[in-house]
C-alpha cells in the first residue's frame, strides 16, 4: 500500500498561499503534520470547523490552527499564543483541509510493475507504468492504464479495464467486461458486476434471467469497503463521473447516476432507477426500482423513496415526502397523545344524543 | 469466467417456437443478440414489458421486439416495420426474455482441471469435470462435485460440500463444513458459515457462545454479492431450494428458509426465525429473531417484521402491521396536520365550560 | 481452519462443576456431545431456556437437557427418563452453554508457522507461535503476536500490529497501520481501516479529504462477516475492548466505541460519533454522526439515532425517541382511524354555525 513519505516542514505563509487563507500570527511558524486538536503539538496543525469543538480547540497544544472567520475569535489567547490559518467561511475548512493533508501525508506510489505471484492472462495491456500486486488475477483481454494500483487479492476479470491513476485495493472483484474510468478508487471488498438480480417466476420456480450487460464506472467515482454494483441485465450500469459511493452501498441493475452524487453508507438503489447529477442518498437511505430522482434531490437518512422525486427536492420518511411535511408528521406525531386527550375532552362535553349515536356506530370507513 | 460464445444467429420463427410465442412479421427474420430498446439496432431483439417504456419501444430501432400481447398493438408501424414476438401476457416476458438470454448469451464454461495455483488439501474429493481456479484453497476432507466451478480466491474450508454444477465466484468463502447442494450460484464477497452472533453476557462481559452448527444451502439457492449466512449455534442454519438472495442479505444464525424465497438487497434476518415457502423479504426489510413467516408471506421494503406473520399474508411498517392497514396508516398521518386544525376548531366552537375544564387538566394518561 | 479434536465423554457431575449447576438425575451419565433438541441421542446433551421450545424438550431424544430452575418442572418424565443439569436462571443457561461448549467442541489450533505461499513482506515481526496461512500478505512492519492465526487470503497492510491469540479468519483485509489487539476474531470480507468518507465540494466536485488516520480495536473485540470500520481522518477510530460486532455493520471514521458494546448486524453509526460503555445498536439500527450515545443506552431494531442519548436510555423510531414514547406512539397511531371517525362525529354532533365556518377556513398552519 506504499509508505508514507518522510516528513517535510512548512511554513504558515506558504500552507496560506496553498489553500486561499490568511496567517493571524507568525507567517514563518513551521508545521509539519495536521493532527486532531486531542493528539496535536508544538509541530502541528489542528483545525476547528465547528463550534461544538471550540472548548477542544482552546485546550489544545497545537502549534497553529486551520479555522474560520466567524469562529477564530479569541483562539489566539493562550501562552504561547497559537497561530492561526484563517478561511473565509467554515465551509472552506474541508477543501483547506484537503489541500493541506494531501500535501503533509502524501503517499508514495508503489514501484510500477507486476508481482511475480500476480496471474495475468494473455491477451491483457498492462501499461508499463502500473502496478499489479501479489496475487492478482486479471482474466484474458483487459486493459489496465498507467499508474493504475492493482493490490493484493484483486480479482478483474476477463474483458475490463481500468483506467489510469485508478486504485483497486486489496480483494476488490471485477467481474467480466467492467469498465472503470480514470482515478477512480475501488476499495476493498467492493464487488462490481456481479449478476443483477432478476428471475421470471413460472410454476412456483424461480428462473435465473442471464445478465449479460456490464458496470461501467466513469472518472473519478470512488466505491467503498463492500459495496456492491451490479452488472445490467442488458445495456450498462452506469456511474458518473465524481460520484462517491460510501461502504456497504448496493447498486441494483440498469442502474444510472448522474455525476457528483453522494450515496452515503448501507444507502440501497433498486434496479432501473436513475439519478441526476448531485443526488445525495444519506445513509441506510433505500430507493424503489424504475423511478427517477432529479438533480440535486436528496433523500435523508433511513428514508425510502418510493415514488421519483423532482430536481432539487429534499424528502424524507418511510415513505418519503418533502422534508418540510416530513417534519411536520414528526412533530404532529409526537403530539398524537395530547390530541387524543383532547379529544376525549371533547366528546365528554358533547355525549352523544339519541340522534348522534345512531351516526357514530354506523359503519363509516368506506366514507372517510 | 470464461468467454462468451461467438454469436449464432436465429430466426424469429424458431424463437417463437422456444418462448411459446408468436410471430407478427417475418418469421424468417434472423436476430443474433438481445439488447436494450436504446442499443438496438438491425440484428437485434429487444423486449417491451411495461407501457412506462412505450415510447422508447416506438423510438427502438431494434429488428424485433419481444412484448406481450396487450402491448403490441401499433408497434409494427414505423419504416421498415418491426417483427414482433408475442407471448400471450406480460408476465410471460420474464421468462421467455430468461430463455432467449440463455440462448444468445450462453457462457462457455472454463475447461475442467484445477489451476496449478490451487491449494487443495489432502483428502478432498474433487470431481474431475469440476474447476478450480487460480488461488482457490480447499480444505481438507471437502468434495467438490461435476461441472462445479471454483473461481480465484475462493476459499473452501474443511469438510464442505459443493454441489454438481454449483458456481462460487471469485472471493466466495465457505467457512468449514458449509453444505451447497447442485445447481447454486454464490457470488463475490458472500460469506456463508461465519460464526452467529451469539454470547453469554455475565459480569458485564460477553462471552462468546462457541457456534459449532453449520450452513445447508438446498438446490438451485444464488447467493448475491456480499451476503452473510452465519452456521447455527448447534445444528444447521438452512436455506430451502430454489431461494434466491440478493446482495448484502444478512441471515443470522439458526434460520430456515423454506423454498423458492426471494431475499432482496440488504435484507436482514435474526437469529432462529423460520420462513415458509415462497416468502418475500423486500429491499432492507428486516425480521425479527424466533419467529415464523408463513408460506407466501411477504414482507414491504424499508419494514420491520417484530412478529410471526400468517401464510400469505403481506406486511408493511415499523412495527410490520398488515399492508392495506399500514396504507390506511400512511393516509391518516398525512391527514393529521388537517385533523389537528379540525381539532382546534371544534374546541373553538366548545369553549370548556367550568366543569368541562377539570376534566380537561385531570391526568388521563392511564385511562387512555 | 483447524480440526475437531476428537469427541471425550463427560460426566453430568462434572459438568455441573464446570458451569455451577446441579444434576437431578444420575450424575454419572455421560454425554460427549451437545446438540439442538430435535437432533440430540442417547450420548447427548440438549438445552432449553425458554417456554417456547418446551414441546420440543419434551419429545427430545436427549439424554440429558441443560435447563434453568423454573423450566425444570416436569421434564425429567419420560422413559427412559431425562436427567438435567440446572442452573438457577434462564439468563444463566447462556454462560453455561458457552463452557459447555467451548468444552466439547474445542476447535485444534492449526500449527504454527508460515505457510510457503504467504506473501510476508520484509521487517515484520511474526511470533514463532504465529500461524499465518496460504496466500496470506502481510506489508512490511507489521508485528503479529503469539498463538494469532492469519487465515487464507487475508491481507494485512504495512504497519498494522494484530494482537496475540487474534483470528484473521480468510479474506479479512486491514488496511496500513490498523492495530488490533489481543484475543479478537476478525470475521472473513471484514474491512477494517479503508478511508472513511470524506469530501469538501468546491464548485460542484468533491475533493477526497486524504484519510491519514487509523482504526484500532482494543482486546476482545469480535467482528462480523462483510462489517466494515473505516480509517480516522485524523488520529483514530477505536473499538472498545470487549465489543462485539456482527455482520455487515459499518462504522464510519472517527468513530469511537466503549467497551462492551454490542452492535447488531447491518446496523450503522455515521462518522465521528462516540458511543459509552454496553451500549446496544439493534439488527440495522443507525446513528448519526457527531453525537454521543451514552453508557447503556440502546437503540432499537431498525430505529436511527439523530441526536445524542443520555447514559441508560432506551430509543425506538424514525427519529429515535424514547421506547416508551414511542410504544404508545404506535398504539396511537393504530388508532388513527378510529380517531378520524370521532372526530367526524363529534362534528357532525356540533354543526359549524356561520360565524364558527370562517374560523375553519381560515389558514391556520402557522399558528399550529
């Protein structure tokens, strides 16, 4: 999995210069790692973007801190005073924080070639400058691009490719004909292309319909630990480019995202659906088969949508609707036990006359 | 995974004659590949089960089109007409579409051997029209029966059945003394015969409850990708025949199945429940440990079955309450916000009298 | 995986000793086996600890059942008759099934050494009482202790210390610099230390936040089939000593768990969440990120956790409140159809008189 690299110190200014930001302190202090605010020291670099951490960021032995505006207020008090790397906003931490980590904790490539333990079929293109790790199979006719990182245990199979700079690591699974962009990261135990589940049902018994489409992962998507996408019944199943699937997701046949969607953690999509560009699926979120989520939509945690849902539209609950009424049921439903007092209340102060009763026990439900 | 056969061509006529269908058109027309409406094109067949997909079938410029016979009128039309293959009713498309697949898509088995790579240990019975891939470590004392296939990496512990026929993908794992009967598929990443989940909590520590049972899994069971079937504390955790399971299905320990079940994505059942016949768990439904599912029950999507359901009874909701009740349910709490402002206007028009007002303020709770 | 050692018979005094029980019957019998009641013989013992499986008890061909005081009554009829080995309480049948156990069915420890298809990088520290099995690879640096067993085909990246006496069972894959302590049990396609899920979104694309963290399990921890815990973004992910996690369980970076927690299969905690010593997650429970479950509190089968829980507290529903609000919640909302016929009733009863009309139409969501 490559070494890290040795440790290089940097000065406030130039990090400030790398992420858009601003030094309140000494520009020449020197870091040379970003830790938590708990483990940091006088060589580090913490980082506040919320201000529930503040007490932490207070207490904290970091030499200098990554914050923004609204919450650097105050944090340079201390003995000695800490530096600070200020942003605009908080929303600016992640991308600072991401520019500043890949700078300190960059990770050395592994030496290109192919392990000699690694079992590689005829017929593959192995582009000089990738890496193939031990015990790799990589069945007959695929393709891997330069860079690409092929580890430990993957298996791809026959007819793939993988694109350049793409990362698989250590027991990721391609099955046949699957096809994955540039700069991708496939991480453990994600299996893709493995058969969708369809089956014609005649006589009590359920038969096996072949799935011969493929998956096809466009640039720049990442697919975490276990997740699984399937291959289409016919055609593709298609992820777009920047989309970055959480661990334990599964991704059914026939399936279409659009690009820059965010599928969170043991999120599910059931087969044909497709999604827009930008569509978030919060976790243990669980879509229908054959619907449609337009850009942008979002589908919040432990929810399921079940029927589509229009471009830029938040929804929630079982089954979902639009997150405002979603938390207007909440709140009515927490307050189910008062109304059901009052109520009783009411019907104490109007007891039923010869009249009405015959009203109240008469059947109503085909009525309501 | 072995290749795909070259394509041989086929008249619709005899397609018909496979399917049990009819010809509207040439009969003589020749396809040789089944692809989506979009892919198709003037050697192709593509298939039309649902109106939703109506206008890409018109839009198709597929040779011919599998629809059933209530969809088929008008689909002829166009320059040059399109042949049509008709089967009586929609729901005869899966099966004739599972036919057709097999037919044009048939995957050429690997040749029988076992790769110079495998690690079989002394004492397995490995039939010689089997094969066992690159990398595959068997236990020892298993059998691995006719045309089974053993793909790379995939580990069989001691003392395991494979059955004739039956495919374990790359990076399967059958813990020992896992039994798989004929004819089954099991996909990348499942995990069948891991320990239960079972401990004995004393002095504030679990202990682990030593799971010494196994996994039977009947005929014909798949197996998706990334699924777990624990072994059973004692005896068998079992899965019936003809039972298929989706990918990322969690069965714990002790479970039954009955046959011809259908698991969908992420479904999860507790420890010692057992399911009839023809059971249905949808997407991330989960049941509960120790009870039963009638033959023919079937559990919603998103639901949660707390407690036994009767045969043929479909359940929805968290707790699982009978579907067409769980509808009305779902009616009612998006009616709630109008009830509690019907509420409020009756209290308007009923001001509490004096003596209805300590009625109102008492503690009802208990009464409720 | 290790053999059966082969079987010994025990007296029925003995084993009362081993688990602080007593004998009713004859204490000389001996079992040299434990198997479910409906598969036990005249060499076996059976248990039983609940009302449910009473029948089964009773019609069981064992020679002798494990049961708790109040169970007890009546089972030693039958000819021959049964002789029983009593523990106090049902709760105690648990701990003494895991002695009983771990005594009749002690699993033989495969020898140690290095198997010559392991792949063991250059400066690792393996104990000489180490197993580590075929196609195993281990990256350079990392330590494994005495008595450990690195199953096949599991990969162990560059800098990870596993404990001793810790199983890797096959397929378990830990990322670099994971640390797992003594006595775990690393279930197969398990995933420990993958990058956890992090992004900062600048004009529309997600930039990957590098996760230069690690995950460390402290002693006892056991973990599940296919269940995935992700690297920290910064310092580290930690599992609690003793917790105890099943299968397809993701834990999202940051995380930190107490001691002795229990996390039920596919349940989910969201990144950076820390959770106090025993406490439960339910089968797919989830929880939110950021927020603190505290010592004891549990979270209810299929329920998701959305904000903090004080120390002790039980939590049921879609969000998460407390279990017994939400049982009458659910009563009451069972009852919604009844109250939606009161409510019609009563206002039919109270007939809006002209001046009551306009208050009814008047727009009142804002004021509810």
């Amino acid at each position: 999995m490559g070494g890290l690299l040795g440790r290089v110190a940097h000065r406030l200014a130039d990090l400030a210069g790398l992420i858009g930001g601003q030094v309140e302190g000494d520009p020449d202090r020197e870091v040379e790692s970003v830790r938590t605010l708990e483990a940091a020291g006088p060589r580090d670099l913490a980082f506040l973007n919320h201000p529930r951490y503040r007490a932490e960021a207070v207490a904290s032995r970091a030499a200098a801190l990554l914050v923004s505006r609204d919450l650097a207020a105050g944090l340079r008090d201390g003995e000695p005073p800490r530096d600070l790397l200020v942003v605009a906003k908080s929303a600016d931490v992640p991308l600072a924080l991401s520019r500043l980590l890949t700078l300190f904790h960059a990770v050395e490539a592994p030496e290109p070639g192919i392990h000699p333990t690694a079992a590689v079929a005829p017929g593959c293109a192995i582009d000089p400058a990738a890496w193939i790790g031990p015990y790799a199979v990589i069945g007959a006719g695929s393709t891997v691009g330069a860079r690409a990182e092929i580890h430990a245990h993957v298996v791809v199979g026959a007819g793939c490719t993988v694109g350049e700079g793409t990362v698989l690591h250590p027991h990721a699974v391609l099955y046949a004909g699957t096809e994955i962009g540039p700069r991708c990261i496939i991480h453990s135990g994600a299996v893709l292309g493995a058969d969708g589940f369809g089956y014609a049902t005649s006589g009590g018994a359920h038969h096996k319909v072949p799935q011969v489409g493929r998956v096809v992962l466009e640039s720049d998507v990442e697919v975490g630990a276990g997740s699984t996408i399937d291959r289409a019944t016919l055609g593709e199943t298609r992820i777009g480019a920047g989309t970055k699937i959480d661990n334990l997701v599964q991704v059914g046949h026939n399936v279409q995202t659009g690009r820059h969607c965010i599928l969170c953690g043991q999120a599910g999509i059931a087969g044909s659906t497709r999604l827009g560009d930008w569509v978030v699926l919060a976790g243990q979120a669980g879509v229908s088969g054959h619907i449609h989520l337009g850009t942008g939509a979002q589908v919040a945690a432990k929810s399921a949508a079940l029927t589509s849902v229009e471009p830029g539209v938040q929804v929630a609950g079982i089954p979902a609707v639009e997150l405002k009424r979603w938390r207007r049921q909440t709140v009515l439903l927490s307050r189910l036990e008062e109304m059901s007092r009052r109520l009783r209340a009411l019907e104490r102060r109007l007891p039923a006359s010869a009249g009405d009763t015959a009203g109240d026990t008469l059947p109503e439900e085909g009525g309501d």
